[in-house]
C-alpha cells in the first residue's frame, strides 16, 4: 500500500473532536451546505464560516448571499455564520481562515469539501497548519452521498476526481500541499491528543 493510498484512507475517514469552528468551502453550488449544518446541528461547533468570495455559477461557486439563505432556513442563527469573503481558491481560503483562528484563538477546525475536492482541500489547509506551527487541529468532513456520475451542473464528480488528483501533482510540486508523510505523522500527532 501506497503512502498516496494510506493518507486518502485517513483523510476520508477522520475521527471529528468537538471543534472551534466549521469551515464550509464555497464551490459546488448548494451541495455543501447541508454537511455544515448537520454538523452545526450535531454540536461539532458553533460557529459555521462560509469560506469564499468568488462567484462563478458555471464553475458552482455560488456567492455567499446565495448560500445564506439556505443557511437560515435550516435554524442556523445569523449569529453563528460567518463570512471570510477575501479568499479566490483553496489556498488563499487557507490562508484567510486560519488568520481568523489565529485571531480568534480557535484551535479546532473541522473542514467541508465535497467528497471529490475534499482531499486537495485538506492538504492544502494542513499546509498552512503546519506551517504556521500554531497547534491548530483540523479535522476533515466532506460533503457525501452526492453521486458521482449525475451532472450537477458543472460535470460529473467522477470526471472531477480525476481533476483533482491532478491538481494535487500540480499544487504538490509548488509546495502548496502537505506531503503524504506528514498526514500521516499529523493524524499520529492529532489521535494523541484525543
């Protein structure tokens, strides 16, 4: 089994801990969402951050004064949601909300991707956590049951996994992304903590 292999297992299935935050990334229209909430509604967090200030309806980014409303009629309190609205992709999404942690003295994240985007999105975030060597934990939780070969507008889940995992090699050979080898000595470091 691959070191590639090992960490998709993680990152798909990690153990969440009672968090700071839920960080809901824009894109994939309404998809999302729903995870955000549930996980509100679960008592994960009792912040939602809506992450993205792009709007681009045939890429499935849908601005955030699209998505709030969805977000309010599911009970979630105005209070409770918060806007990071500089961020234009997933690294800069990274970046801005983790300056919002680091601001806020949040210590837990629990991330929302869609299940085809959500391992880039998490190694992209744990770049920057590792980086900024602040004890940041973040937990991955993506979006599911969307289905991989209905057209949701903007292509086939299945088609955009590929995609993914080429962006993956990409933003790996920039340094954008956390190597396989530190998820795994990561989820080691996290699973002490408990």
């Amino acid at each position: 089994m691959t070191d590639r292999e090992k960490c998709i297992a993680i990152i798909d299935n990690d153990c969440l801990q009672k968090s700071d935050a839920i960080v809901l990334l824009e894109g994939d229209g309404l998809y999302r969402y729903k995870k955000a909430v549930s996980l509100y509604n679960e008592g994960w967090a009792n912040k939602i951050i809506f992450s993205g200030g792009i709007t681009d309806y045939e890429y499935g980014s849908f601005p955030y004064s699209d998505v709030l409303p969805h977000l309010l009629a599911t009970g979630v309190p105005s209070k409770a949601i918060i806007h990071e609205n500089k961020s234009l992709n997933t690294k800069e999404q990274a970046h801005e909300v983790l300056n919002m942690a680091s601001s806020n003295s949040w210590q837990r994240l629990i991330l929302v991707a869609s299940h085809e985007h959500q391992y880039r999105a998490y190694m992209t975030f744990l770049r920057q956590v590792i980086d900024l060597n602040q004890g940041i934990v973040l937990y991955n939780s993506p979006a599911r049951n969307l289905g991989w070969f209905a057209d949701s507008g903007w292509g086939l889940r299945f088609e955009r996994l590929e995609i993914e995992f080429e962006r993956i090699e990409k933003y790996s050979k920039l340094g954008d992304l956390a190597t396989y080898e530190e998820i795994i000595n990561y989820q080691k470091w996290k699973e002490k903590l408990g």
